[in-house]
C-alpha cells in the first residue's frame, strides 16, 4: 500500500487490540455471522483518503463496539480484492465475507 512500511505497520499495529485471526472459526460460526451482515448496513466506508491512520482508528473503535463491522468501498473500488484483507490485518480482525463493494469484518468483543 503506498505510503506504507513495514515499520509503520508495525507501529500503528501496537495501539490496538489484538485478535488472532488463526484461531480459525467454525463453519457454522461463519455462516452465522455471514447471516448477521445481510441485515446489516455499512457502518463506516473508505473514502478518498482510503486506508488512513484515522480510518484504521474508526475501524477499531466500531470493532470495539460491535463485533461484526459492515465497510463500503466508495472510493478504491478497483482495489478493494487487496484493500479487505489488509483492512483485517491492520485492524486485527478476520475477513468474513466481501461481495461487491463491502467488506465484512468479525473481531470478538474483549472479555471484561
């Protein structure tokens, strides 16, 4: 991603919580969550600033609030095949599902 290291991955990567995406889900969890998302609307969308430090900070903060987060592509709509699983990575959530121009992002709710 332009304007990106790897160090500033690294760095901004610290500031947020960290899920394992390894820690595979079920099929039978993914289809749930899959269902959750069609009734859902997006609740943020990458606009012409794309990927920015403030977005990823949305990101995480609407992650933080709900486990399951709807993002719309309006603007990089010819990069979003590359731009979703970056989004999971950097916001440290799974990619559940990305048909047209959204993107579904699963994150569990920190256990207080």
């Amino acid at each position: 991603m332009p304007g990106y290291t790897s160090v500033d991955f690294h760095l901004s990567r610290r500031n947020f919580a960290y899920y394992d995406p390894m820690s595979s889900l079920t099929n039978a969890k993914i289809r749930e969550l899959k269902a959750r998302a069609q009734l859902m609307k997006p609740t943020l969308k990458v606009g012409h600033d794309g990927l920015s430090d403030q977005f990823i900070a949305a990101l995480d903060t609407a992650l933080k609030q709900q486990d399951l987060v709807k993002v719309k592509f309006s603007d990089f709509k010819d990069q979003k095949k590359e731009l979703a699983p970056q989004l999971a990575t950097r916001s440290g959530s799974e990619l559940i599902m990305r048909v047209g121009n959204v993107a579904v992002l699963y994150r569990p709710k920190a256990e207080a």
